[in-house]
C-alpha cells in the first residue's frame, strides 16, 4: 500500500497550553571560547557506562575517544578540547548515580586528532559501525544510543524527524534548524537511503514558522528527493507533542501500544539536532564533542543559545553570558516541565542536554497542593489515557499491585497532570515514588 502524507496532524489525546517563553529563537547561537578544562563523565547515555580509556598525565587531542564499552547498548566519549588529562576521578551526576569522569585541562590549540577523517560506508553495515563510532546518542534529552535505534528488528516506513521542541523557553533545536538547514537534510537521506525508508516526515509546532519555511524549500528543491518523499509537517502546538510516542500518532495516525516501541508500528523517530550532527559527521568524520544548548531564565543576564564543549561547566557558561542578573533559586537541566533541578552550576554539560534555566526567586515558588477536588483534568490531560489522581493514591497506600494494573509505568511523566491541577497536586513527583516501589518489586519497566 502506498503511504500517504498528511496535510494536517491527526488528533492526539490530552496534553497542556503550557506558556512557550521561547525568547532566544531569534538570537543566533553564540559560540563559547575554548574552556579552560572540561569534565566528561563515561556515562552519557542510556546503557553500560564507558570505561576511560586515558589516565592522568595523558596528552589527547579534540575528537580522541576517551572513553569506551564492549556493551552493545553503549556510545563512546570523545575528547571535547585538546590537552592534558588531569584526573580521572568520579562525580555525582544530575540523576543521582556515581560516574566515572575525565578532567581534561586546556592547551589552548583545539588541535584534531590527526586520525580524523570522513567515514568510508559502503553498506548498511559499515553505516551502523560509523554512527556508533561517532559518540552519537538521542540529543532530544533521551541519551539513546543512535547506532541501537538505527538497527530496528521490523521493517521501518516512516522516518520522523522531530522538531516539535514543544518545552518552554528551549529552542536550541529551533536555531539548529536554521542555522544547520543542509545538513540536517543530509543526514535524513543518509538514514533514508540505509534502511530503505519510503517516507519522511518533518514534524515542527506551528510556533515555528520560519522552520517550517525555510525545511519546506530545501526539502522541495533537493535534487536527491525527485518524488518529494521528505516533506515538513506542521503540528499543533500542545505540549508534549514532541514526546515520541504523541509524535508518532501526530504524524501517522498509529499509536505505539503499551510496552511496545515506535519500530513496532514502522516508525522510526529521531531528534533533528540528532539527525543534523549526523549530517555533519558523515562529511567531517568529527565525532560528537560540541553540542547547542539554551541558557534562559530569569536569573540569566543574557539568554541566548551557546555552543559549548560537551564537559564544559554551566557556571563557565552563564559567566560568559554576564553572569546571573539575579541570584538563581532553582537551576534546570533540561525544560521546566521535564527538567531535573541541580544543586549548583559546578556540573558539566552532558551530551543530551537542550536547556539550562535558572529561575530568580519569583518563577522558582510552587504554589502549595491543596485536596483533589476530583475535577478530571488529569485524566484529560494524559496522554498516555492514564489516571493520575488513582496512581497518587495506589502510591499513598504503597499498592503495587494497583500500580502496576493501572499502568504506572506507562507515564512518560510528561507534568501535563500537575500543570493542569487547579488543586497544584505533585502528580508526577508521586508517580516517580510509585514506579520505584513497583520497580523494587520486581514489577517491568
């Protein structure tokens, strides 16, 4: 049967009209001057953490693996300045969990390693080996393995680039897709020709329309797409659109069933930041060592999106951009809606983060919980057609059991529940307690 493409989104259930604050999408990305030392930490991404492959005295260049594991569901650190190791030694990471990290201080040059050079593919094969090679993971926030997503079990017919960047405040895709036009449909032909994909679909929110503009020329008059099989597709804009499983009933009308992946539906859903720098490695062979992030809030001084050092310390960051206009009481890595909150700036930028925000006194305060007045707009606000106000209360009881036939672990703890909560209930800060009781019982992930 012959796919079709859609003119508009199909419908998907719940989600929030959550302010977009998306203040830096006009302001080019500023790029910062080489830090004085980076700290790298072996774990990245989702799977078996990398082994350092350097110790300290070690000279290594820019793009020199630092950093590798035999695991297949793994990516390997490279080297985001050239220098001299100075420690290898572990750090707490936002999450919690202990890694082990590489300190590289400067020698000023951001000299190459020398061994660099474009990747030679001749089949699907050498193509998997080259994105695993270059250190690419989910740059959406996800920290997926590229290389692992790329090989799928079942046939994949649609490639999904997503573009959505549905989070308040975060657009570093947004100035991606500007500024990094060719190559981000450089890398989606790559990945197109490679799996045989008949369909790719460009999925941006309707609050970017000089994306969608500028994608939707440069896809119709790319001389490789003669039967414009790579086409932009404007989505609603409601959070979370951009979250994988929405985005694939957005675009295709198919719904990812419960415990199951986008593959299982032939979809194949990738970050365009990711699909850029693959792009851009595919012609330079320089492995994924920089990556843009956003840096707003009320407490910055200068908002803007910045192209950093992977490793690169926030405080570094923010004292390049005027420092704090006002003291910060709450620093996020990541979007205000999904974030994870951070005890100080002293913490590197990792290879999935969009966004640090660092919120003044006044966008920091949480209104106070009061009683569930049992309105159900949790229940509309779902989209995953859970009940949140029931799992707060299997969580309160300790039932697992209950949690586990609700379908907890389904939540993608997206926060649409809590934003829409007249009651300001800590919906999602009671689900992730929940899911750690059924996770410590052995229940499935």
């Amino acid at each position: 049967m012959e796919l079709t493409f859609p003119k508009k989104p199909f419908r998907t259930h719940g989600g929030a009209r959550v302010p977009h604050h998306k203040n830096t999408s006009q302001i080019p990305t500023a790029v910062l001057p080489t830090p004085k030392q980076v700290v790298i930490p072996m774990q990245q991404h989702i799977g078996a953490p990398c082994k350092p492959l350097v110790k300290k005295g070690d000279h290594v260049y820019l793009g020199q693996k630092i950093g590798d594991s035999d695991a297949f569901v793994s990516a390997p650190i490279h080297a985001s300045i050239s220098g001299t190791v100075s420690a290898v030694q572990q750090i707490m990471l936002p999450g919690g969990q202990m890694s082990d990290t590489v300190v590289i201080d400067s020698d000023g040059l951001m000299e190459a390693d020398p061994s660099i050079q474009p990747p030679v593919i001749n089949n699907y094969e050498d193509f998997l080996a080259a994105v695993r090679a270059s250190g690419l993971v989910g740059l959406g926030g996800a920290g997926f393995p590229a290389h692992v997503k790329l090989k799928p079990a079942g046939k994949i017919d649609t490639l999904i680039v997503n573009a959505a960047e549905c989070e308040p405040y975060v657009t570093a895709d947004h100035r991606g897709a500007l500024e990094d036009a060719g190559a981000v449909l450089d890398g989606v032909h790559a990945v197109k020709k490679m799996l045989g994909i008949e369909r790719v679909l460009i999925g941006v929110e309707g609050n970017k329309p000089d994306v969608i503009k500028l994608l939707s020329k440069q896809a119709k008059d790319d001389s490789r797409d003669p039967n414009h099989q790579v086409r932009v597709l404007t989505l609603k804009t409601r959070y979370p659109q951009g979250a994988e499983k929405v985005l694939v009933e957005a675009c295709t009308g198919r719904r990812v069933p419960t415990g199951k992946l986008p593959a299982d539906v032939g979809c194949l859903v990738m970050n365009i930041t990711s699909i850029a720098f693959l792009g851009n490695y595919l012609r330079t062979g320089m492995p994924l060592v920089q990556k843009r992030v956003t840096f707003d809030g009320g407490a910055i001084a200068n908002a803007k999106n910045v192209m950093v050092p992977i490793g690169t310390r926030i405080g570094d960051v923010v004292e390049f951009l005027g420092g704090y206009a006002k003291p910060p009481k709450k620093i996020l890595m990541g979007g205000p809606m999904m974030g994870i909150a951070l005890t100080d700036d002293s913490l590197p930028v990792l290879k999935q983060n969009n966004a640090i925000l660092a919120f003044d006194e006044q966008q920091a305060k949480l209104p106070e919980p009061t009683a569930c007045i049992r309105c159900g707009r949790c229940v509309q606000s779902c989209p995953m057609l859970l009940v949140p106000t029931l799992l707060e209360q299997y969580t309160e009881q300790k039932n697992v059991e209950e949690l586990q036939k609700r379908g907890i672990m389904t939540c993608m703890e997206c926060g649409s529940c809590a934003f829409n909560c007249p009651a300001n209930r800590r919906l999602v800060h009671s689900i992730r307690l929940g899911k750690s009781y059924v996770k410590k019982a052995g229940g499935k992930r």
